[in-house]
C-alpha cells in the first residue's frame, strides 16, 4: 500500500507464477467480512473495488476466528479510510 501514489498492490503465490494486481485507491469502496457457516464455511476479508469483482485478502484453508477477522477487517477499513461490510 503507498498512500502517497495512491495504489494498492496486492501479490500472491498462483497456480504456476506469482500474481500481482495494482489498484488504485479512490476505486476501493468498502472492506467486507464474510461470514458462512455450515457444512462449506467461509470466513474471509475481501475488497470491494468500483468495476471489479470483489478481491479476497484472507488465505483459503482453516477459517480464522470470528474476533480475528472482524478486528482485521475493522483495522484495514479504518487505515483505508472506507467503510466496514458485512457485520
């Protein structure tokens, strides 16, 4: 994240090469916390970005506390300066 040039990069390991997506921080509306429990629980943090589809922060795998995600979420909406979804 760089504030100053106003630009979100967000990198991770692909299937066969690293992926890295630039976005531009006046297109992130909203940071959204999903929560679906059941027999396919979902747990995850994502972005909501203007003309895209939402982009997903938390890894897949084992789902995170409910404390930890709201709290992760609640900070990276505070510092983005946007608003909290989902709770």
């Amino acid at each position: 994240l760089d504030k100053q040039a106003g630009v979100i990069t967000i990198s991770r390991r692909g299937f066969r090469k690293p992926i890295s997506v630039e976005i531009p921080l006046k297109d992130v509306q909203a940071v959204k916390v999903e929560v679906r429990d059941g027999f396919n629980t979902r747990r995850r943090v994502s972005l909501r970005v203007q003309g895209r589809r939402h982009i997903p922060l938390t890894r897949v795998g084992e789902p995170l506390p409910l404390a930890q995600l709201e709290q992760d979420g609640a900070e990276l909406a505070r510092f983005l300066g946007v608003n909290l979804e989902g709770l």
